[in-house]
C-alpha cells in the first residue's frame, strides 16, 4: 500500500476510463495470491505452485487446499506437507 503525504491538490476525472480503471485496481486489491510448496518428508518429492484468488471466492481457496490432505508420495507413500505462502 501507497501513502503519499502532503498532496496539495487533488483531481477528479469523471470519464469513462479513469472508472474502469478504479474498478481494475479494486479487484486487484481484493486479490489473495498463494504460493504452495509441497514436500515429501524423505526428500523424494519437492514441487511448487502459484495460485490467486478473489476474497469474495474463498471458500474455492479453501476447498483447493482440502485436496492436499491425502497427496501421498508415490516412492515411499507418506504424506506429503503442504507450506504456503500468502501475499494479500
């Protein structure tokens, strides 16, 4: 997020653009992006994914990361762990 302080004059352009692009950046705004690292304990699996979401669709972000509670490895069969990272 951007701050600028001391702005001493401020202008309003009422066109049919400058809206369109209040609405892009918005939804950007709202924007979760997630980064998964999946892992095999023994060392055998290492594989990386990049995803976003809107806020209003969490409950799709969420149902995407049920899908990872029964990924197995397929040369030892244990679990694989699932790390993510978020950027909102």
């Amino acid at each position: 997020m951007n701050i600028i302080l001391g702005v001493k004059n401020m202008e309003i352009d009422n066109t049919k653009n400058s809206s369109d692009k209040s609405v892009t950046a918005s939804e950007s705004d709202d924007l979760i992006k997630v980064r998964a690292t999946i892992t095999c304990p023994n060392g055998d699996y290492k594989k990386k994914f990049k995803n976003q979401f809107l806020r209003k669709e969490i409950e799709m972000m969420i149902v995407s990361f049920k899908v990872f509670d029964w990924l197995t490895c397929n040369k030892c069969g244990e679990l694989l762990k699932l790390d993510l990272e978020f950027n909102i």
